[in-house]
C-alpha cells in the first residue's frame, strides 16, 4: 500500500505519479525517475549493467560511474595478466586524467 504524501527525494507535494526507486527504497515522483533512467543510461555508457544495482541504497553518479569501471577494469585485467597493484594504481590514474580531460572538453 502506498501512503506517501510526498516524494521522497525531492519533496515535490502532493504526488499525482509515483513509482518505487531502482537504487533506494524511495518512492519517488516520476520526474525523480526519468533522472534515474538517465543515470542508467549513463551507467551503461559506463559498461556497468543497472541490474547489478538495484537497491543498492544510493544514486549513482559519475565519479561513481568512473571509479567502480576502473575497479571491474583492474579486476579483469589482474585476472588476465595478474599486474601488480602498483601497475594498476596507474592505469587508474591515467584513466581518470584521460576521463575528467575528456569531461572537459564536452562542455
Ligand atoms: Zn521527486
């Protein structure tokens, strides 16, 4: 049952359209949503699957968006070529210098 009056995020009252949140346990209106498809689209521009993320209790961002694929990078080159820790700190590095170059850039 629904008894919310407002919605959970950005307060917006009374709610006409409701839904639950993909990341939280909100109930959000459906403006509120449309961001959260827009951060699941940006996620997968990413290569991180949204499903992975249901409720996992906060929203997304870029610089999470970053971070987690340069850690499933990491992972996945360690398993290929098993780098040292000092190697892949710098292909972190790198990786968000070339990132926040091109954040740069597009603006
Ligand atoms: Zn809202």
């Amino acid at each position: 049952m629904w008894n919310e009056k407002e919605c959970g995020r950005c307060h917006i009252s009374p709610l006409v359209a409701h839904i639950m949140s993909w990341f939280t346990e909100e109930t959000i209106c459906m403006g509120c949503s449309a961001k959260e498809d827009e951060i699941k689209r940006k996620m997968k521009e990413h290569g991180l699957n949204p499903n992975d993320y249901e409720g996992c209790g906060f929203i997304p961002d870029e610089n999470f968006f970053v971070k987690e694929n340069l850690a499933l990078e990491a992972l996945k080159d360690r398993k290929d070529k098993a780098k040292t820790t000092k190697e892949i700190i710098n292909m972190i590095n790198r990786s968000i210098e070339v990132s926040s170059n091109e954040h740069i850039m597009r603006k």
